[in-house]
C-alpha cells in the first residue's frame, strides 16, 4: 500500500479556474508525480496559495502551472533568473564565479537579460504591427485627401448660392459661418458613426494588441481631432475662396 506524502504547492490563477471553478482552492490536494518515489512515497501536494498566470514560455502560450519549493522537486535547475538593479553582466560574472567555486561539473550556458528575451518573443508581433501601422498611416492620408476634396467640390458646387447671397446682402463673415457649421454637421455625423464602427473593429482585434486596450481613448481623440480638423479646414478654405469671387462674375459663368 503507498503511503502518501503531504507537500505544499503553489498554483496558477489558470489552475485552480480549471480544477476547481468556482471554489476555494487553498487546501485542496493535487498530485503531479507521475509515480512513487525511491522509498515507495507517493507525494500529494497541498495548495497553499495562488499566483497570477505567467507567459514565461512565450507571450501567447499561458499554461497551467504549479510551483512546489525546492526541497521538495527531485528535478535538477534547469534556469536560474536573478532580479537585479546593477549592471546584469557584472551579476552574471559573479554568479558564473561563485558556481565555479562549489563545482566544475556544472555547465552554464550563455545568459540573456529578460528585456532581449522580451524582445525577441514580440519581434514576429513587432513586424505585423509596424505593418499594419504603416497601412493604416497610408489610409489615413488618403480619407485626409479625399475628405479635404470632397468639401471642397461640395462647397465649390453652391458656388451659385453662395453668390446671390452675397448679392443680395449676405456678409463675408455669414458665408463663412454657415458653410463651416454645414461642415461641423456634416463632420459630427460621420465621426459619430466612424466611432461605433472603429470600436466595433477594434474589438475584434485586441489580440493582436500587447499593452495596448483595444479601446485606447488618446488614438480615438486623436483620430476624430484629425478628421474634424481636415473637415473644418477644407469647409473654410472652400468658402473663403468663393466669398472672395464678385458675385457677377460667378453668376455668370454658372
């Protein structure tokens, strides 16, 4: 008969949503030996606590883990990761000296800092974005260009309008005020609906974001400001042009 022995472990927040929905996991009991050990002890392991999920494996690889303290693992260290605030290759030269001094039989392999592993784990992920940026850039000049054409050939087509109303009275300053509040209207209505699509959009690609909410309120200002600033300028440079015109002579060659 095997006689059990109580060890304590560690799990992740992964874990204990998986074994346990819905329940206290502290004091629950797991085993993770896949069988006995020398003396015929078969370890069972009581949890003592809950960490949050790690991506230690890569940034998109999120597993279930389960951490017991060292004096209870019968697997030799595999990696060694040391917090520092120095400079991390003095650290690693000390702690390459001070294996050295206990045993040689030990080989350690290259080290790395934390920030090139990082790095490199988001480098396929820096690519697509830095593509997908300069796409979007591309599409953002281009709804500039033909937002600032389009006001301006629809302002440029009440060109007639615009001149009886100057003729028959209207101020400069008027002309101006209603063709920009036509276009603040006109700017509103198309923000409102790019907003809710944009969330929409956005929404479903939150995977492909790393540190960054899908719903990042400073790039929708940031994006509405330009649109709206595009609509207004292009609104006041149109209507600007046509109040500068006589009106007979734009009369008569309509």
């Amino acid at each position: 008969m095997r006689e059990w022995v109580i060890e304590m472990a560690i799990v992740s927040d992964s874990t204990a949503r998986r074994l346990w929905p819905g329940q206290d996991p502290i004091g629950r009991r797991l085993s993770i030996a896949s069988g006995s050990t020398e003396d015929g002890k078969f370890p069972m392991q009581t949890v003592v606590g809950v960490v949050a999920d790690v991506r230690y494996r890569g940034l998109d690889d999120n597993r279930f883990d389960v951490y017991m303290p060292w004096t209870q693992t019968r697997e030799h260290v595999k990696h060694l990761m040391i917090r520092t605030s120095g400079d991390p290759v003095t650290v690693v030269r000390a702690v390459r000296e001070a294996i050295g001094g206990v045993t040689r039989q030990v080989l350690i392999e290259p080290a790395d800092t934390m920030d090139r592993q990082l790095a490199d784990a988001i480098a396929p992920w820096r690519f697509s974005m830095t593509l997908l940026t300069g796409l979007a850039a591309l599409g953002v000049l281009l709804a500039v260009g033909g937002l600032f054409a389009l006001i301006a050939y629809a302002v440029a087509q009440r060109t007639p309008e615009l001149a009886v109303r100057l003729a028959i009275g209207a101020a400069p300053g008027q002309i101006l005020r209603m063709v920009l509040w036509q276009g603040t209207r006109f700017a509103a209505a198309g923000l409102v609906l790019g907003l809710l699509l944009s969330l929409l959009i956005a929404t479903r690609m939150s995977s492909l974001l790393f540190e960054v909410s899908a719903r990042d309120g400073r790039t929708f200002a940031a994006a509405a400001i330009l649109l709206a600033a595009t609509t207004l300028l292009a609104s006041y440079l149109a209507a600007r042009r046509v109040v500068r015109i006589d009106p007979l002579i734009a009369l008569r060659g309509e």
